[in-house]
C-alpha cells in the first residue's frame, strides 16, 4: 500500500493545480473526511474487521466542489487527522492513509475517463460516474482492510470479505444517498444546509442503530449457539467446546481457561477457533497484547476460575460484548459445575469412600463388560484378611480403618495397567484380570499375580503406631468370556476364597467338581418349575410408599415371596440372582404381574387407587415379547397402563444394547410408567436419566440410611432431589427407617418415600387395609 500510494501521491503531484477562488472548499472538505472518519458504524465482534463510514458521500461532494488533485490530498489529509485523533498505532493508521490516497486516486481516474473532472451531479453521466467513483473507492478500501484481517486473523482472504457483505452493501448505498441528498440541497435550497446537519445526522444514527442491532440479535444467537453446544458432562470436552466458540464469538486470537481439577490442582486450558488446545500449569508467559477476563461464577456460588479473551493488538471490547462475555462465562461455569455434580456421582457410584479403589458395582460393571466382549479370557482374586476383626475389637474401628488404607495402598502399588482393583466391603478385596488368550494361561496368570498381591502383604504394616502382622486368604478363577457373569463369577471366586481358609493355606483356585454350589442351582431351577406349577407357593407382599408432606400413600412396590415346602419363605435375593441365567426368569416375572395386576383390580373394585410397581429385571428387558405380554395382561385385569409402574434399575437401563431401547420404548408407548430405581449406584447416574424418558426417580437406600453421617451421602441425596425437580420428575426416598431421616427428606423437598418407618412389606390384604386408612402427616399409621 505504501508503494501504491506513492505513484499516487506523484501521480497527484504532476496534475496539481493552485487553488481559485474555490479555495475554501479545501478545508471544508478535509473537516469532512475527518468527521466521516470518526463517525463510524462498528460492525464486527471482538474489536477486529472493518468499519463502515461515511467517506464516499463526503468524497462525492468533494469530486463537485474541488478537483481531482486536491480531492486525493484533502482525503489523505482528514484521514490522517481522524487516526491521530482516535490515536492509532502508527503503522495502521498509516495503512488506512494509504489505503485512502490508493482508493481515491483510482475511483477519481475512473470518474475523469467517464464524464471529466468535476462532473455535473444532475447529469445522467455526472450521477453514473460519482456512483462508479464512489464503489470503486469503496471496493479498493475493502480489498484493502480484508487482506490486511485475513493475515493478521490467519483466517483466508475470501471467508474476511464475504464477512457482513450486505451490511457494506447497504452502507455504499446509504453513503451515496448522503452525498447526492449534500449536492441536491446545495443546489437548490442551499439556505437549508442550515438545517442539513441534524437531519443526517439523524440518517446516520438511524443506520447505526439498525447495523447494531443486526449484530447483537446475531450476537446473542450465536451466544445461545455457543452455551448449548457446551452442554457436556466430561469437564475436557466442555472446555474445549467453550474454547472454540468464545474464539469465533469474539474473534479472539487465543481463549485461555484458568480452573481447578477435584484435587485442587490449577490448570491452564488454552485454544484458538481453529481447534487447537494446550493445555499446562498457570503462569506461561502470554504474547497477546490484550487480554478480558471473566471469572467463571454461576449466581451466588464458588467461582470455578476465569475465562480470559486474549488479543495480538490492542482492542476495545465494547460495553455490549462484555456483557455477552459475563453471560458466557456464567454459562460456562454452569455447565462446568455439572460436570464437578457428575463426576462426584460417578466417583461415589463407582469408588469406595475409604480407600479410592472401585467399589463393588465399578467392578461388576466392569467385569460383565469384559465377559460379554466375547474375546478371550476373565479372571478373578479375591483376597480377605485373617482375623481383621481383632484389629477392630482390640485397637478399634479407625485402626481397623487405617489397616485397611494400609493394604489398599500396598495391593494398588502391585496393580498392572488393564486389572482392576476393587474393595467389595468389609475386609474384601477382588482384582479382575482380563486379557489372557486361552483358560489354561489365564488360570496360570491368576496364580502368579494372587502370590504377587499376598506377597504385598508379607512384610509387616504400622497401623495407629502398633506393628502388625497381616495374613490373607485368596481364591482365584478363570473363564472364558460368555460362558457366565459376573455375579456367577465372583461366586465362584468367593468358594475357592472360603475353601483356601478352611484348609488354612494362603491360595486356592475355583474346582468345579467341588462346587456345591452349582449342584443347589440346579436343584433350586428344578424346585422353581415345581413352584411355577402350584398355587400357593409364589406369592407377593407389597410396600407403600408415602406422600412425605400430606402422608397419604402414592403406591405400593411388589416383592415377590417364594414358600419354599423345605426352606420357608424366601426372599428374591436368595433365588432370583441363580434364576437370571435360567429360562425361568420369563414365567416367574409373568406370574409376579398376574398377581400385582389382580391385587391392583380387586382394590380398585372396592374403591382403592393405588398404582402397583413391579421390579424387572437385567433379563426381561432382552426379552422383546414381554412388552407384548404386559399389553395383554393390562386388558385381561382391565388396569389402566398408568396405575402400572416398572421399576429398572440403572445398571439394566444402561445397556448398549439395541435389544433393550427396543423392549423400553416399546413399554413407554403401551403407557405405563417407568421409575429408575436404586439411582445413585449406578455407572452413569445422569446418562440414565438422558437417555430414557422416566417418571421417578427411587434414590438407593444406602444413601438415605447415611445422610446423618456422611455429607457425600447427603450431598448424593440433595442433588438427586434437585434434579427431580428440574426434570419434571417424582423422587422417592428408599429404606426410611428413622424419623430424623424423614424430617431430612422434607427439608430437601423430597416427593415421597418408602421404608419400615412408614410401612414394612404387607400382605395384600393387610396392604388393601392401610391403603384405605390414608395415614396422616404426623407419623406412620397405626
């Protein structure tokens, strides 16, 4: 541009001539430019791009009044007085000085080859050539300012100038209408300039004013754009997300996020709109010139850091964009503060509180993937500790407490990459151990790492400033994926465990010939058919659950009894678990809703509606006739699809397989309801609720039973009640026992609740009975 501008500059220099007795046009029209050039339209976000002005009308007026020559130098001399004004760094507003003798110089050239210097603006060849000039000048300027945005942006030259093309297109148009409306006033009624001033200053606010508000509507959709698209649970992704949209929001040349991980450690994330991200440690050094912060707040609540806009020159953020900034950044830490709520559910579903190995459901969850893989082999330790309970008798529970810690410590320290580490409880450790290519290696395999681990243990521990002697005892198995699950398989680790403490040796490996247990299995299969058969040996006894602030009951959960002839009445965790790898599951689970749909007719027949949930299991939602069986029984009782509740818990919700979307969305459109039961223990809490459309949420008793103890407990809690509410959705409240933990309840805004504070399981009748009383709000019934 520079170049350019001097053959220009020489080029003016050769056709100048001394002013006439127009010479008071001159600086009229430097004043002018320099008002036209001040007085600008901003059209970009983020303080870089070009603006729109009003140089062409004025350059109209001037191509009029004075010629060619000096239209160039009073041009380049206004510009030049605007960027010293607006206090420019010098090499811009030497651009945009040579950018306007360069634009000037070409569009005067274009207008003396169409209808000489100083055309008549009345003339149809006057009027075409202002209106060339005028575009040319234009055209040259934008050329110009896009190549110079491209390569400071690093964006391409084409994706710059097509930028808000119908905003210059309409300021082209509005500046050439300014200039003939100067001319024609001039002209005509030149005692109306007096009055020309506010009139178009009034055209020019009103443009100004309609380009702004084009530009925040398109802001603010962009910002909706921008804050949806962050809606992630994994902390990684969110900032990314909001990376990249902050830097095309605001044309950012770098966005940096500075926060804090669970464990307190600070973090910088920094990106650019182009994708790419670095992230390290707090207190780089940063070339950007400029930099916005924004600290991440969410209402009244802990900040989660700071948002910072960086720039390579110096930028203005206007008012307006700041404040679409704060909005971001409150969004931002919204949505990171339910990442932090997702990460703390899945932390307290999947790890054991005490010593931050995977707890129980982590390690079923994770073993039952392996096996299902259907590639090679599982096995499985488990390791318990000898005589652990006199640590707690003679030196107490946190002893017992730290001993555990200890040994947690000593086994992680021998974990390879790919096992899993859980503690199952009490004094009961498992380490799953996928991988091996054919049984034989994998049960070797087992052996070796189960001397390992208990070798770990060998050498003596301190614990609470005693020295202790610690002993184990292991059992190990291996099986080929598919052949069984997890359950099945951690059943059987547990009798080699018991076999090798009652020999009193350190380790012994699953024998198949010696499982007792398979034999009652197969007994207990036998023994159910016969069950299935007769009349009176499956039956029901139901569980209302309770409005917690009216008191009157909301339903009754359905648990299935078996009157065993030998072992009298039986729970469902003594055979349904054996059942679940049987074709019996299928007539067992029709029986249980032939008996809750005829209980839920005979109450409605004597005047009592009360819906009845029965629990599905893992299995029934791989059957896809059973949606077709649950429509048919509904119109043989003739009960209404929405008095029928099913309850499935999270761990079967969540299966990826395509089998089960099928059997839920099948149920869903027959009209019953669905409640997510034991919520909280589960892999994906939230994924569950996001995937399948449910109508309750049952918070697992577990977390009911520890609220008074443990803030994790109650934290689970509340949150779970909250996101209830949000959702539209009922949460009950399972294994309510005390009266504190119901007043508890209440405080959160709990819906409703179950448990032996209100009512233990009762028999139909006795059921039909307390349903009809409707128990008031000041305690149980009686």
């Amino acid at each position: 541009m520079t170049v350019l501008a001097a053959v220009c500059i020489a080029g003016v220099a050769l056709t100048l001539r001394p002013p006439g007795e127009d010479w008071w046009a001159i600086p009229l029209v430097t004043v002018m430019v320099a008002i036209s050039r001040l007085w600008i339209v901003r059209r970009y976000i983020g303080g870089s791009g070009i603006l729109v002005d009003w140089g062409e009308a004025v350059l109209i007026v001037g191509l009029v009044l004075i010629s060619p020559a000096w239209t160039v130098l009073t041009a380049a001399l206004g510009t030049a007085v605007a960027m010293a004004w607006k206090r420019f760094d010098p090499v811009k507003a030497w651009f945009n000085v040579a950018t306007t003798i360069v634009g000037v110089s070409i569009a005067a050239l274009v207008m003396v080859a169409i209808a000489g210097a100083q055309p008549d603006p009345i003339s149809w060849r006057g009027a075409l050539a202002l209106a060339v000039m005028a575009t040319i000048s234009a055209l040259v300027s934008e050329l110009a300012c896009a190549a110079a945005v491209a390569f400071s942006r690093g964006d391409t030259f084409r994706t710059v100038l097509f930028e808000g093309v119908g905003t210059r297109a309409l300021g082209l148009v509005m500046n050439f209408a300014i200039g003939a409306m100067i001319l024609a006033v001039a002209r005509y009624a030149p005692y109306l300039l007096v009055v020309l001033p506010p009139v178009l200053w009034l055209l020019i606010e009103g443009f100004a004013g309609r380009v702004r508000t084009r530009i925040e509507r398109r802001m603010w959709q962009r910002l909706t754009v921008a804050t949806r698209e962050m809606g992630h649970l994994d902390i990684d992704a969110v900032l990314r997300t909001a990376i990249l949209e902050s830097a095309k929001l605001f044309s950012a040349d770098v966005v940096e996020v500075e926060w804090k991980r669970a464990n307190g450690d600070a973090v910088l994330t920094r990106g650019d709109a182009a994708g790419k991200i670095w992230q390290g440690k707090p207190g780089i050094y940063r070339p950007e010139q400029t930099a916005y912060p924004v600290s991440l707040v969410n209402g009244s609540g802990p900040s989660f850091g700071e948002l910072r806009l960086c720039f390579r020159s110096q930028v203005r953020l206007p008012e307006r964009e700041q404040l679409a900034l704060s909005t971001l950044g409150s969004a931002l830490a919204g949505t990171m503060q339910n990442a932090y709520v997702h990460q703390q559910l899945h932390d307290l579903a999947t790890q054991d509180s005490l010593t931050g190995l995977a707890n129980r459901p982590c390690l079923m969850a994770e073993g039952n993937a392996v096996l299902t893989s259907g590639h090679g082999t599982v096995a499985l330790m488990l390791l318990d500790l000898d005589h652990f309970r006199q640590v707690n008798d003679t030196l107490g529970h946190e002893a017992g407490d730290d001993l555990l810690r200890v040994v947690a410590d000593r086994l992680r320290a021998r974990v390879t990459p790919g096992e899993t580490l859980a503690r199952l409880g009490g004094d009961e450790f498992a380490l799953l151990m996928p991988g091996q290519a054919d049984l034989k290696g994998a049960s070797g395999h087992a052996r070796d790492r189960a001397r390992t681990l208990l070798g770990a243990l060998g050498g003596p521990l301190v614990v609470d400033g005693v020295e202790l002697s610690v002993e184990a005892s292991a059992g190990v198995v291996a099986a080929e994926t598919g052949s069984c699950d997890m359950v099945e398989l951690l059943r059987r680790a547990d009798s080699a465990m018991y076999r090798a403490k009652a020999r009193g040796v350190e380790l012994v490996e699953f024998d198949a010939e010696r499982d007792t247990a398979s034999v009652d299995r197969l007994a207990l299969a036998s023994e159910m058919q016969a069950a299935l058969a007769a009349d009176d040996q499956i039956v029901i006894q139901l569980q209302p659950s309770v409005d917690l602030v009216g008191g009157a009951p909301l339903g009754a959960e359905v648990l299935v009894r078996w009157k065993h002839p030998r072992r009298g009445l039986l729970s469902p965790a003594s055979f349904i678990p054996d059942l679940e790898h049987t074709d019996l599951i299928a007539p067992l689970t029709r029986r249980v809703f032939e008996l809750a749909l005829g209980t839920y007719r005979t109450w409605l027949d004597d005047g009592i509606d009360a819906p009845v949930a029965v629990n599905l299991s893992a299995r029934s939602l791989l059957d896809r006739e059973l949606p077709e069986e649950v429509g048919r029984l509904l119109a043989e009782f003739d009960v209404p699809p929405d008095r029928l509740v099913l309850e499935i818990t999270e761990t079967a919700m969540m299966s990826e397989l395509e089998i089960v979307d099928e059997v839920l969305t099948a149920l869903r459109e027959l009209g019953v309801r669905l409640s997510l039961d034991d919520f909280g223990t589960g892999f994906s809490s939230l994924q569950s609720v996001a995937r399948v459309t449910v109508d309750e949420i049952k918070i697992d008793r577990q977390f009911v039973i520890a609220m008074g103890s443990s803030r994790q407990a109650e934290a689970v809690v509340r949150m779970t009640v909250g996101l209830a509410q949000t959702l539209g959705l009922r949460a009950i409240a399972e294994g309510v026992e005390t009266a504190q933990q119901r007043a508890e309840l209440v405080k959160l805004g709990c819906h409703g609740a179950q448990g032996f504070y209100f009512y233990p399981p009762l028999d139909p009748d006795d059921a039909k009975t307390v349903l009809a009383a409707r128990g008031g709000p000041d305690g149980p019934p009686q």
